[in-house]
C-alpha cells in the first residue's frame, strides 16, 4: 500500500488531539450534556424514558461499549504490564477485527449514551466530529506504532482495519489476560457498565429503589480510576 503524505498542518493536529485526548474526549461529552439540558429546558421534557424505542438499543449500545473497552484494555494491560509479550503487538481479542477497539468502543459509549437526549440532527453532528477527532488520534498513533515495530505493524495494519472493513487472520500475540487485568479494565470501564445495565433494568420494568445512587456511584469510581491512571501513566 502506498504510503500518502499527509498535509504538516493534519499531523500538527493530530498530534495535538492524541496529547490532550482525555480532554477531548471529556470535551465531547459535556457538549452533548449541555445541548440536552437546552433541548430539556426548551420543549419541557426530556423525551427519553423507558416507553422510548431508542431505550432499550441504548442500554444494548453501552452494555457492548463496555464489552469492547474491556477486552480490550485487558489484553492491553497484560501485556503490558504482566508479560514478555509486551514487546510484540496486541492483535487478539478485539485488536483481531479492528485496530482501535478502545476509541470504537469510546465513540459507540457517546452515541448510545448520548444520542437519545438529542435532536437527530445534532446528534448526528456531534458524532461525526467526534470519529473524525477519534480517527485523527487513531491515524496519530499509527505513526508512532509504526516506527515502534515496523514491519510487523504494516503486517497488521494491512491485515485488520482500523475501525471497519474486511479482516485477515492475523499471527497470536500470546498474550494470556489474567485476573488482575480484567479487573483493572472491568474498573476503567464500569461507569458504561453502570449506564447500560441501569437503563437495561428499567427498560425491562426491573427498576428497584437505590439503583440510580448505584449507577451514580459507578460513575464516580469510573471516573476517580481514569483520573489516577492517567496521572500515573
């Protein structure tokens, strides 16, 4: 595949986005918060509940959300972390179907948690900025993959695409994903857990008393282990 050099103005960017990517990230999702207290305040309702037809796909879109980060942060953090293998490149798991299963996993958590809050076409909006704020960060980070491990990332990333498209099998990494890492990972994703599965109960007609302060609790240690990974890495 022929190497495309890109605009210095592009990747001047891109290496602004993957710096201060937490930040974006967090950026998106109070935008989308404040666009749906001014909708709420504006018509008088809120428009989503469990009587909603887009409740339920929003619970299922968070419930995989947190499926794909996990798994993924998990084999990230073994290898990393626990093995030999964190020479090589991670490609199990997720990493198999898609390059990047930690932003795809990030976008489909703001579309599913978000989107029913908002008018179609702000929604819409908000989510194709955020890919292509994700996709710059992704494309920024191939670059540095790439002079990390060479041939070995062209192997993979002619193999696997970066979000969608069609996929190759690919060598093992060997990486074996222990307790330590899975728990570590189910924390750093717990608050699209809480979110799913709270509106999955309610959605069924399953609600019970303390589930709201549950979810709300969720997401304060969600946030408290993202903020101390983050201060250590």
């Amino acid at each position: 595949m022929r190497a495309v050099r890109r605009p210095a103005t592009v990747l001047s960017m891109g290496a602004h986005l993957f710096r201060h990517r937490l930040a974006v990230i967090l950026g998106f999702f109070a935008v989308a918060g404040g666009a749906a207290v001014v909708v709420a305040r504006a018509t008088g309702a809120g428009g989503f509940g469990p009587s909603s037809p887009t409740f339920l796909p929003s619970a299922v879109g968070c419930l995989l959300a947190f499926a794909l980060r996990a798994s993924g942060e998990a084999r990230v953090g073994a290898a990393v972390y626990g093995q030999v293998a964190s020479t090589r490149l991670v490609t199990s798991g997720p990493f198999s179907h898609l390059r990047h299963p930690l932003y795809a996993g990030t976008w489909l958590f703001f579309v599913s948690s978000t989107a029913p809050w908002l008018p179609v076409a702000v929604a819409v909006a908000l989510a194709v900025a955020f890919a292509v704020a994700l996709s710059s960060i992704a494309a920024f980070e191939e670059r540095a993959l790439e002079r990390v491990h060479g041939d070995a990332w062209r192997s993979y990333a002619a193999a696997v695409p970066r979000f969608a498209g069609r996929t190759r099998p690919v060598e093992p990494d060997g990486v074996v994903v222990d307790a330590r890492a899975w728990s570590v990972a189910a924390l750093s994703n717990v608050g699209m857990l809480a979110v799913g599965g709270q509106r999955l109960v309610v959605g069924a007609g399953l609600d019970f008393r303390g589930l709201r302060m549950l979810t709300l609790l969720a997401l304060v240690v969600w946030v408290a282990v993202v903020v101390a990974r983050r201060r250590r890495a």
